[in-house]
C-alpha cells in the first residue's frame, strides 16, 4: 500500500479499489502502466500511471500469489478493503514508526511534490505532474507542492 501511494500517488479509494485487470495486460503480465478505472477515481479521473520499479518488484508475489484474480490489496480474510480500512493502515503504520501528521495522503504528497521537482529534468512539466495525479485544475496539483528554501536558493543563483 506504501508503494501505491507514494510511488504511483493513489489515494486511499483508489488503493482499495485497484484490481489485477488494471495492473496486467491482455497475456496476464504486469503491465507498464496502471491503468485506473474511471469509477474508482475521484471525480472519475481515471488515468495511466507507469509502474515503478519498486512497485513492480512488489507487485510480483502478489501478482503470483492472486492469479491475477481480484483486488489486489485484501484483508486477512481475502476480502477487498474499503477506503476507510486503507486509512486505519496507514494511522496505525505511520503511528509505529513514530511519525506524527502523516495520513494516507502522505504519500500522494511525496509523490506529487517529488513529481514536480523532477519534472523539468526528464523534458515534462507540471502539467504532467497535474495528470498523473488527476486533477481537473493546475491549482489544486500545485497546492499539493512542498516548497524548498534550498532548491529556490540554488535556482536564484542560477539566474
């Protein structure tokens, strides 16, 4: 769940809603993308997400493990989470590591920010920041976006 938020930023409905068919290919292999239905996006922003590395990785057990079948975060019992249990787990593992103010938003946070610092040096923009998160307006992505003294120093003294 950690890697689905803070390396694809999906919010906590769409963690609990993301199934196999939206994370494999027409053969049954991990795909290069998420593809996010429509109906589990807020506001139906559905959109595509390339995988990071560090999601596949984690995707692959799981992946073998459900035979492609289903949701692919469940509970002990096999049953689909709700969003609200995809909350609980995030309070509860951000609480045991001791860090205070994280929600399952953080994640999606770090993503968004670390998306938009990043963006210029891969040739994208902010505008594709805005759609890999799926906002409707370039001004609810940018609220999302931490700001750095450091970075705006280094990028004065650059002018």
């Amino acid at each position: 769940m950690l890697l689905l938020s803070a390396k694809a930023g999906l919010r906590a409905a769409e963690i609990a809603g993301l199934t196999w068919a939206m994370v494999t290919d027409a053969d049954g292999r991990l795909a290069e993308h998420i593809a996010l239905s429509n109906h589990i996006a807020k506001k139906g922003s559905g959109r595509f997400i390339p995988v990071h590395p560090l999601l596949r990785a984690a995707l692959i057990p799981l992946q073998r493990q459900a035979r492609n079948v289903g949701h692919i975060i469940k509970s002990e019992r096999g049953d689909a989470l709700s969003p609200g249990s995809v909350v609980n787990w995030f309070r509860g593992f951000y609480a045991k590591l001791g860090l205070q103010g994280c929600s399952s938003h953080s994640g999606r946070r770090t993503f968004i920010t670390l998306a938009a610092r990043r963006a210029a040096r891969v040739g994208g923009s902010i505008r594709d920041v805005q759609l890999l998160a799926g906002h409707r307006s370039l001004r609810h992505t940018q609220g999302y976006i931490e700001g750095d003294s450091r970075a705006q120093r280094r990028l004065v003294n650059l002018l």
